[in-house]
C-alpha cells in the first residue's frame, strides 16, 4: 500500500505547545476561523509545531524536521525535531482529523515517564506541566483512524530548546533533613532570588514546582511570606511517624521571560510522636502530651504585668543546655529593679526574640500561683530537664488563657499555625486554581506577615 492511503486513513497528527492548537495539515490557511487566528496572534509564547502526514501530497514533508512521515510499517516514526524557545507551555499532541489516540506514552532521556492526561474524545494528550528546557523525550503512540489498517504505531522524539545563559531560580528546603521532627515543623523553601507579588504567573509556576508528599498522605499548602520565602503545611499537623518528602521540579522549568529553574537538592525527614506541651496561664500549669495522652503536669510561672507571654501555637525551634540571659537585650536598662544577668539551664527555645521554657530555681515559690517572669515559662530545674529531654525541634507549645498579644505566624519563629485553613490558602498563588476551603475552625489566629525579629532571649 502507498504511504498516501496511510496518511489519509490516519489524519493528521500535531504537536503543540501552549493553549493554543492550529493544524497545518487539517486545513489550509484560508479556512482557518477568525476566532483561530486572534487567538493565534495573542499567544506570543505559544510555539505551534506541526507533525502531519502529508495528506495533501503524500511522500517527503517539505520540513522533515517538523514532519512524521506516515508509511507502510506497523511503526511509523519520524525525524528528531528541537520544540523552538518560545515553546515555554505544556506539551500537546493532538489527532486533528477523525480517530482516536489508543495510548500514548511519553518518556525523557532518563526512561521516566512524563505526567500528562488525554482529553475526554481522546484526540489531545498534554502534558501535566511545561517539559523543562535542553531535554530529549519520546512520545510512543498507537492510533485508531477510520481509514485502512486498523491500529498503527508512530513514535516522535523531540527535544525542547537548551536553556540560555544567566541567573537560575534555585530553592533550598528546611528542615535540614533526617529526624524525627515535631508534627509542627512546617517545611520551608529559601528561593535563590526574589518573585514578587506582582508575578503571580511566575509564583504559580514556582509553587507547582515544589512537590510535597508524604506517608501516610495529607493535604497541605505552600504560603508566600515574602517575596523569597514559603513555607509549606497540612491544614492540621503532621501525622505521628510520617515520612516526608519534597522535591523542586524547577530545574530546567521556563518561568517567564528570561528566567529558569536551576537544579536544588531534595529533602527527606520524619516525623516522630505528636509531643504538645500546653500552657493554662491563669492555672499556671503545663501539661505534656503524647500523641493524646498526658505524660506530666508541671507547675509553672509565666509573663508579668508588661511582660505578658504570647498566646497560640508556638513550634519548638531548638534547645540549648546553658543560655546567658540579660535584661538589655529586651531593653531593661541596667540598674532598673526588673534587670537581669543570668545563666539559665535547659533552655528550649520557642521565638526568636527570647522566648523559652528554662529552668528557673529563684521563683520556685511562684511556679504554680502567680506570673513573675519576663516572657519566658519557668519551671523547676528538674522538669525543665525532663522537658528538654521530652521535647523535639518541631513539637509543639501551645499557650491558653493567658494575657499576652498572640503569636504572629511567621516574625518569631513559626507561627504558622495561628493561621486559619482559608487564611492560609489565601497566601498560595494556586488558591484562584481551584475552591477555597470552607472551614474556618481549624486553627485561628492573627493574619499577620511581616518577617522580622530579635535574637535575645527573655526571662
């Protein structure tokens, strides 16, 4: 049989990139719809690469390197063709003349299968996200067409344009991996370079980039908190022995104008028990829970009068064995009756600006009646070793019933979940992509998102 019967039978296939599709075999310039044509011209960044089967003529294509010559065989494969740099959308195949797409499967030069759905006639298949630049790919598909034959095999290997010189967007997660950590630990991503608000096609493109799973799973959401910082939580904590995993897609990925991804390294850890230590203020009691249970009650003392401990959730951030503690550092003034210059045992800390859980044998009288310290929660020197010995990076340290402003999500230490699930998601660039949570009891707590804050502890 000639390789024109096969054309016919089969139509047309195209290969494009971006929303827009236009067939240059299907049919002729002139019949192509106004509509087709403004949105051809207002899509400067959609690169269209046609792959047809020469049905008008048969034989050779005027350009191979664009062209899948159609032939007699089972398979019919084409000539490697490069996808131009304006090619920066998704990736499309598209039957364009009547026949169905039986399956495709596209692979990078790796052997991994690429992300991609067909649409609901089975005519398209796209790409889950654009294909990263200076990579090779092959796309093996079997086609049911009207004509002749029945089924056939076609394979088209491409590769998308390399990436030009200049500065790459990298990103560097936290924590720093391993574990366990605390159901509170949300995961931060450092970007190497600022997005601001005002790009919010790039910070789309960024927060797709940015995969997060984790076993068992759980649904979460990445926050700008700046225009260089995310940080990335479930809309509760964490489970208990969870393992999680993050990986930056933006290595390769055209992210608007003349910026891409770079590669940034993955990261893994774990989580361990759900440790909780909560503060009833106006008990004056602190009672550690793990995973539900209470492990211990410890009397305890918390901010005076002007030195008010925060409210809400608080994440431990670390622990530190011996910590000098002085007064100037949150501006009392030596010499004043409230000035302070001591060394404080088992110290874990909760702000950055000085906020811990310490030690603190001098107020041994007070721990359990009345608030005497400057911001801190102290306790004897046997249960602060007992919680220090308890206590994680990343567990969690809630304060009830108290006086004090609340914690703020995001300008000493991590907050984040004084954030309600809504207020949340509206600090991701990809909440427009889909509807909003409507609960609004999950976690609540002030909105606010500056970045800032002291490293001198209180007492």
């Amino acid at each position: 049989m000639s390789s024109r019967r096969y054309a016919r039978g089969w139509g047309a296939l195209s290969l494009a990139v971006g929303a827009v599709l236009v067939s240059t075999a299907a049919q002729s310039p002139d019949r192509e719809s106004e509509d087709e044509r403004r949105a051809a011209a207002s899509r400067a960044a959609t690169a269209v690469v046609a792959v047809d089967g020469c049905a008008a003529g048969g034989g050779l294509c005027s350009d191979p390197r664009r062209s899948v010559v159609l032939g007699g065989d089972r398979v019919l494969t084409g000539r490697p063709f490069t996808l131009g740099p304006r090619a920066t959308g998704p990736v499309e195949l598209a039957l364009r003349t009547p026949g169905v797409l039986a399956d495709v499967t596209v692979t990078d030069q790796r052997g991994r299968r690429v992300a991609g759905a067909q649409s609901a006639d089975h005519t398209r298949w796209t790409s889950a996200a654009p294909l990263p630049a200076g990579a090779r790919y092959a796309a093996r598909l079997v086609v049911d067409g009207t004509g002749a034959g029945g089924a056939r095999r076609a394979r088209l290997d491409f590769r998308t344009a390399p990436m030009p010189a200049g500065e790459r967007l990298t990103v560097t997660f936290g924590p720093g991996g391993g574990g366990p950590y605390g159901v509170g630990r949300p995961i931060t991503a450092e970007l190497s370079r600022p997005v601001p608000d005002d790009d919010p096609d790039t910070r789309r493109a960024v927060e797709r980039a940015l995969d997060v799973r984790s076993e068992p799973h759980v649904d979460g959401a990445w926050h700008w908190v700046d225009s260089a910082t995310l940080h990335y939580r479930p809309r509760t904590y964490w489970p208990a022995h969870a393992t999680i995993r993050v990986h930056s897609g933006l290595g390769g990925a055209h992210l608007g104008g003349g910026l891409y991804g770079g590669p940034s390294r993955p990261l893994t850890f774990t989580t361990g028990a759900r440790i909780e230590a909560v503060t009833d203020v106006s008990a004056h009691r602190m009672t550690v829970f793990r995973d539900g249970e209470p492990l211990r009650t410890l009397p305890v003392t918390t901010g005076k009068a002007g030195y008010r401990t925060r409210g809400g959730i608080k994440v431990v951030l670390g622990k530190e064995p011996l910590v000098r503690m002085r007064g100037d550092t949150i501006g009392i003034e030596r010499g004043s009756t409230d000035f302070y210059d001591l060394k404080v045992r088992w110290a874990t800390r909760v702000t950055w600006s000085g906020e811990y859980l310490h030690a603190a044998p001098w107020s041994l009288d007070s721990q359990g009646n009345e608030d005497v310290s400057h911001g801190c929660t102290g306790m004897s020197t046997e249960d602060a070793a007992w919680l220090f010995r308890t206590v994680r990076e990343g567990d969690l340290v809630r304060v009830v019933n108290g006086y004090g402003k609340p914690m703020t999500p995001f300008d000493n230490g991590f907050g984040d979940w004084n954030l309600s699930w809504p207020e949340w998601l509206r600090g991701s660039a990809l909440a427009a992509d889909g509807p909003e949570s409507t609960d609004t009891a999950d976690i609540t707590g002030p909105a606010s998102r500056s970045v800032a804050g002291a490293l001198s502890p209180t007492l």
